[in-house]
C-alpha cells in the first residue's frame, strides 16, 4: 500500500507541475483568460491530492 501511496504521491506532484508549466506558458502567450483560470484552478486540485496523499503516507510510516 505504501508504494502505491508512493507512486501516487510522485504522479500527482509531476501532475502539478505540468499544469503549472501548461498555465504559465498560457498566461505568457496571453491566450483566453478562462482557460488560465481553469489551468490554476486544475492545479490546485492536483495539490491538494498530492497533500492528502502525502498526509496518509506520514500516518502510515508513524502507526509503522
């Protein structure tokens, strides 16, 4: 269970940074502002997942 959290975990974070990078280059050509905002929004989700994700692993190595 731990490496699946593990995999998840490293999945979610690239998750964000790709959207991250998607954003900002959509920010930098001045594309549609809706689209912007929905990327920021996207990537926002993401990190959550990843927190959450990282959360259960730290409850998981401390009850270990």
């Amino acid at each position: 269970m731990a490496g699946f959290l593990q995999i998840g975990v490293l999945l979610a974070m690239a998750a964000v940074a790709g959207v991250l990078i998607m954003g900002i280059v959509s920010m930098a050509r001045g594309k549609d502002a809706r689209k912007q905002n929905k990327l920021m929004q996207m990537r926002v989700l993401l990190q959550g997942l990843a927190l959450l994700l990282l959360f259960i692993l730290s409850l998981m190595a401390v009850g270990s």
